[in-house]
C-alpha cells in the first residue's frame, strides 16, 4: 500500500474524528451497537426481537428502492414465516473458521432462500428482493470484529487510489475474498497509527458500550468517511486524462504535507501547553523605567504588573512589558523569569495562528 496516499489520507480522517461529534457519526456504528444489545436468535418474539435489533440497521440498509429489513418484517407478519426466517439467519450466522468463500456462499444461499419466499409472498413487490452484500450487512452485525462492511462505490474508490483492481462486483458476483484481503491490509497498515487507535478505542468504549470490532469497524469508516468527505484528489482516477492526473498528483501532494504540517503543530502545541509558563509573581521586586525612574513592583492586577513610582502607580503588560526597552530589573533573575513568560506567550500564539492558516489552507483544497 502506498504509504504516502495513505498519510494524506490517514491524516485527513483523524482531523476529521477530531472535529465531528457523536451525533455525526453513520449509522453503521449505532447499527452494531443497537444489534449487539437486542439480537437473540431463541427469542421467544422473534419478529418483535428482530425489529429491535434492526432499528438502526434499516436506517442504513433500507431505500426507496431496496428494503431487505423491511421486507423481513413484513415476510414475519405471516406466522408461517417466522420459523423460516429464523433458520435462515441460524445458517447465515454459522461459523466458517475464517473461510470468506464459505462465508460469501452463506450469504447468497440466505438471500435466495429469502428471495424464494417474497416473490411467493409479494410477487409484485420488487423492493424486497435481498442481494448477498445484504445478508453480508446482517452478518457484519453479529460479528463486526470478524467482517467489514461493504458499500460497493466507497470500495472502489478505494481500490482505484491504492491501485487495487475496483470490481468487486455485487449479488452472486460479490468478491467478498479480495474485499477482504484490500480491507486486512489497511488493518495491518493502521498499527502504525496509533493516534487514530486511541481515537477509534476511546469512542468505542464512550459511545458504543465498549464494543470489541478488532479495529474492523475503523477499517470500514475509514473508506466511508474518505468517500462521503472527499478526501481523494479530484481526478485521481484510472480514467483521469494525463493533465488531470498530474493536478490530482500535485493536490494530493499538497493536502498531504498540509495534513502532516498541522499534526506537526498540533503536537508542538500540545507539549507546550503541557508546561504551561505561569505568572511570575514580582510583588517587591526593584524596577526601573526609563522615564519614571526607580519602582516597586504592586500585587499584580490581571495581566498587569503594577509599579509604584514613589507614590505614582503604573501599569504595564507582563507579556510585552520587559521587551518594550523601558523597563529593566536589578535582578537579572527577575528579568529572566519575565522573559521565559513572555517567551512562551508568544509561541503559544504563533502556533495558534500558524494552525488556524494551515487549516484554512486545508479547507480551501
């Protein structure tokens, strides 16, 4: 995998998580989240069970066109069903010991069996027909830390930027092992980010009850949030003309570094704002001005220091004061501490604003 694209996009995606909140987040997490906590296969309502299991699930999986939970449900309103229905999800759900063939072919014969019984049962309602991505959906619900979800565009977008071959295809064609195989080396490749780790974890256990996903669930948004947010340069395609490839390269390129250079800046920022330089209390030290000659330095008002000049109080910046020329300490110890204070003061804020440009640089790209 080519390490610098997936630095440029890696770095795009943590600032992404950075900034979005949970109310942002797919609804493939609340998904696996709402499925872990309701599904029960021997439920006695099963039906009912399953509606609650799927709330989520049919917010991501159900359209206008195609509703494979949807269907489902109305499939169960017939008690005949039911039992049917269960069986089949007791076959999709069997364990394979890892063979993503097996799996895939568990997938389409779920799909068929339930196709069999829509077109006997809705024979004029098209939209329930369920493909083998489908039940694939189904079985990344119930084991999200074994599967990756599979969104046909998202992958192949993927594909064409990491140079894989893009068809995968979809119904009995899926290749869900070459899915898979492009997915586990993205997997791999993220022990080496363990910033994004950290994120992925801490969200986990915050907002979706500590769900174990073995960094399956990254892997899938990863893809997700690179399509829906854009992160690849336009006309970065395998049909891109010479001249639109050699801009991609260059925007590409361009959004990378600015990507490194922020994670660069936050990180010094973060280490100085770690030590912060605290307020150095002067209260009675000597200073001199060169116009109001000879002080004493006040209990300090704010960001002020507060000088007494034979009876004459005047203020002066702690942060710009020293450097100004106008004030001098007897102590050279005083003056170094002032300093040091000023001197972090001013970084901070250079940082500050050369982050907030960067970001700007970002946004524009």
């Amino acid at each position: 995998m080519n390490t610098e694209n997936l630095n440029g996009i890696l770095a795009q995606y943590i600032q992404h998580c950075k900034s979005r909140t949970a109310a942002d987040e797919g609804t493939i997490w609340r998904a696996v989240d709402c499925f872990g906590v309701n599904w029960d296969i021997d439920d006695s309502d099963f039906p009912v069970m399953f509606g609650d299991a799927m709330q989520q699930a049919k917010q991501a999986l159900d359209n206008p066109a195609l509703q494979p939970v949807g269907g489902l449900q109305d499939l169960m309103l017939r008690d005949a069903e039911v039992e049917l229905v269960r069986e089949c999800f007791r076959w999709l759900f069997k364990e394979d010991d890892g063979d993503i063939t097996k799996r895939r072919g568990r997938a389409e014969l779920f799909a068929d069996q339930i196709n069999g019984r829509f077109r006997r049962v809705f024979p004029r309602l098209s939209k329930y027909t369920m493909n083998a991505a489908n039940a694939l959906f189904f079985l990344n619900l119930w084991e999200p830390h074994d599967n990756y979800f599979y969104h046909a565009a998202e992958a192949k977008a993927w594909a064409e930027y990491f140079d894989y071959e893009a068809d995968f295809g979809g119904g009995a064609a899926l290749d869900l092992p070459r899915y898979y195989t492009m997915c586990n080396d993205l997997l791999r490749e993220l022990e080496n980010y363990p910033e994004l780790i950290a994120l992925h974890k801490a969200y986990a256990a915050q907002e979706l009850g500590g769900i174990e996903d073995s960094l399956h669930l990254l892997v899938y948004d990863i893809l997700h949030t690179a399509y829906a947010e854009q992160f690849y340069p336009k006309g970065y395609a395998r049909s891109a003309t010479t001249k639109e490839r050699a801009k991609a390269v260059k925007e590409k390129n361009t959004r990378a570094e600015l990507c490194v250079r922020i994670g660069e800046c936050e990180q010094t920022l973060q280490e100085l704002l770690a030590s912060p330089a605290e307020l150095p209390d002067l209260t009675g030290c000597k200073i001199t001005h060169r116009m109001f000659g000879a002080g004493t330095v006040q209990p300090a008002e704010g960001q002020f220091m507060v000088i007494d000049f034979n009876g004459t109080l005047k203020k002066f910046s702690y942060t710009a004061s020293m450097s100004s020329g106008y004030l001098s300490a007897e102590d050279a110890a005083v003056e170094a501490r002032l300093q040091a204070y000023q001197d972090y003061n001013k970084e901070k804020d250079r940082l500050e604003k050369e982050l907030k440009n960067l970001k700007a640089e970002l946004m524009k790209l």
